[in-house]
C-alpha cells in the first residue's frame, strides 16, 4: 500500500491509539515507517551485486558537511561478515548503517569501527573484535559522535567492548558483550532495553560493566541504564548475593538506589535533550523511566496460598464492576508458575491489567475447546 493508504492503519487511527495507549505505560510506535529522512542510499554487498563491495568504499563518496535537514546518506549492508576496519572521519556526518538483522550483518576485525563526527544511526548492525590479547584493550566500538543513536545492535568483544567517548548518546535494544570496563569513556549516554552479558575473563582478571571517566561530578555526562538486562554469557557460571543492594560499594557519585526526585535528571529529555535530535532517528524510546500508568487497587495471585488469591478468576470476582478508567487500573500480579484455569472477563470489568514476573515464568493453560461448549463470540 501506499503513503495515503498507510495513515488509516497508524495506531492513532486504527485502534485510537492516543487516546488508549499513553495510559497503559506499553511503549509503541505511532508510525508503520520510522520517520527517519534519507537523502541517498547505497547498498554494500561484498559479491559485488550492490553499489559497492565494502563499507569503507562507501564512506568514501559519501558526501562532507551535509546538513541534518536534507537526510541522511545510507549505507545497507547485505548479509555476512565484513572483515574490514570501518572508520566514519569529522567531515562525514549524518551517516545510517543498516542491516536486514542483528547477528547476519557483522562487522568484524581485530581494529574497532571508529566513529567520530555528527548524527550516526545504526540499525541491525552487530560489531565484533575478534582480538582478544591479555591484559590490554580490545574496542569493538569506539564513538565519539555526538547525536548517535544504535538500535538492535550488538557490540562483541572482551575488554573495553563499547566506548561511548562523547557527546550525547542512545542505545536501544541493544547487545553489549565483555569482560572489564566494557561500557566506558566520557559521553552522556542513554541505555534502554539493552541486554548486557558478561564473559569469562582472564585468569586473575575480574568483571566491571560501566567505568565512566568524567572528570568531576558537576560534568553533565555519565551513563543512564533503564529497562536493561545483565546477566552472564553461556560461558560464564556465575553466583553470589550482587542482587543486595546493602552490599554495593559506596563511591562518591555511584547510588544503587535513586528516587523520583533524582530521576527526571537521567531521562532522555533532559540527559540527552532528546527532543532536539531523536525523534529524527525513527528509532523508538521512552521518555519516562518509569511508566505512566495509574493503579487504583492491586492484588497478587499465588497458587500455594501466599497472598490474596489461590486464582486469577477469584482475583476478578472482586474487580468492581463498571469502573471509569481516569481512575485507574486493577492490577492483577500472578506469582511465577503454571495457572491451569479458565479466565474469562466479562463485559461489565472495565479497566483490568494482569501482569507477571516474566514471560514463560508466568503462564496461563487450559484445555476448552469448541466441543466442551466453549464459543468465540
């Protein structure tokens, strides 16, 4: 279909999505085409059925101190492993790398890429140095590109994996894998939904995620992680109490616990002043940390009688009927587990939300079918 044909299917038409989905706190995308303008593109193949064989090339023509108005100069990447060392100088800004998906598009070599200049966006793109020699550096990524944003990438390697070295900075989505100060350098960067695995070290060597090297702690930069997920690669076997927070080291400027007051510092909005650049990207994010929604009443559901409910269904028994969503949501939060029962919300409980600890953890199973009576309607 086309542009005049896509407007009726954006969530803000077809399902109303402005006036429903700010309140449930689900991030989406108002959007079916990421807003993103492109001024030229060009396609990377290294059996030579694109415009070019390699990145480097391609960087090559791309034009010198354009302006972020007229688009971006895109380069996709076709499939396989790039083995080259990738550079993107001063001179070369509003630059877009591109792959089909993460883990099919890798950029790999004993160098990092090198990123410097202004306005870069990657997108399906995993960077991967093979090096690994004891005891020294190993980047994967080195940016220094103000305005950069990274979106369903992954960055593979041992120490010093990622430097996020200045500016402002987004990762969204994003896979970051390494051993020791894996995540460092001096820029403000913004972490949302990002997975970070830690790898086996070096005999003698241990683990450290974030080393951020900002000078004095009036500096406008650092690191803001939201929504991610650490945990070890395969690897790694790993234990211990690092989940309590009264164990956690006490350095001036480090908190392991901030509040809503601390907060609206480390937002996009404010941290990064997304407002000014990001939309432009097409990338998706959040500009709360937390969600938005209300909750007027919650119940928890355990089926080995720790809490209020045995059932979901005796959970919604005590739903009030009829209620106003301006007042909220009542939560249902089922326990870890198996619930094998039937659910069925009826029309007159308005303004239900049900939530778990994780998907596959928290699972709901029956076995109705059309021949035990049970009917779509």
């Amino acid at each position: 279909m086309n542009e005049v044909d896509e407007i009726n299917f954006l969530v803000s038409n077809f399902i109303y999505g402005d006036n429903l989905l700010p309140a449930t706190g689900i991030p989406f995308e108002r959007a079916i085409v990421n807003s993103i303008v492109i001024r030229e593109s060009v396609v990377v193949d290294q059996h030579g059925l694109g415009n070019f064989t390699t990145i480097r090339e391609a960087l090559v023509v791309a034009s010198n101190e354009t302006d972020i108005k007229d688009g971006f100069f895109q380069i996709h990447v076709k499939g396989g492993i790039c083995g080259e060392y990738v550079s993107v100088v001063y001179n070369k800004t509003i630059i877009t790398i591109t792959g089909d998906e993460k883990n099919i598009r890798i950029i790999t070599e004993n160098h990092c890429v090198d990123l410097k200049g202004e306005h870069f966006i990657a997108i399906n793109m995993t960077f991967r140095n093979i090096a690994r020699v004891a005891m020294v550096q190993a980047l994967a990524v080195q940016n220094n590109v103000n305005l950069s944003a990274f979106y369903n990438c992954s960055f593979e390697c041992f120490q010093d994996a990622l430097c996020a070295s200045s500016g402002s900075q987004f990762y969204r989505s994003c896979d970051i894998y390494g051993t020791i100060d894996f995540i460092f350098g001096y820029a403000a960067a913004v972490f949302q939904t990002c997975n970070i695995y830690v790898r086996l070290p070096l005999q003698g060597q241990s683990n450290v995620i974030t080393a951020h090297g900002r000078g004095a702690a009036n500096e406008g930069t650092g690191y803001s992680i939201q929504h991610c997920k650490t945990s070890a690669s395969p690897e790694l076997a790993c234990g211990g109490p690092g989940s309590k927070l009264d164990r956690r080291v006490r350095w001036l400027g480090y908190h392991a616990h901030i509040n809503e007051v601390d907060e609206i510092n480390f937002i996009v909005s404010n941290f990064i002043s997304d407002n000014n650049w990001l939309p432009a990207t097409g990338i998706p994010f959040e500009r709360a940390i937390e969600n938005n929604i209300v909750i007027r009443e919650s119940v928890v559901v355990d089926q080995h009688g720790l809490e209020n409910f045995t059932t979901i269904r005796e959970a919604l028994a005590a739903t009030p009927n009829e209620t106003n969503v301006k007042d909220g949501f009542f939560q249902i939060q089922v326990k870890g587990g198996i619930c094998e029962e039937y659910i069925s919300i009826v029309y007159n409980k308005k303004n239900i939300m049900i939530t778990g600890n994780e998907k596959n953890i928290t699972i709901i199973t029956g076995n109705c079918s059309v021949g035990d009576g049970w009917e779509t309607g």
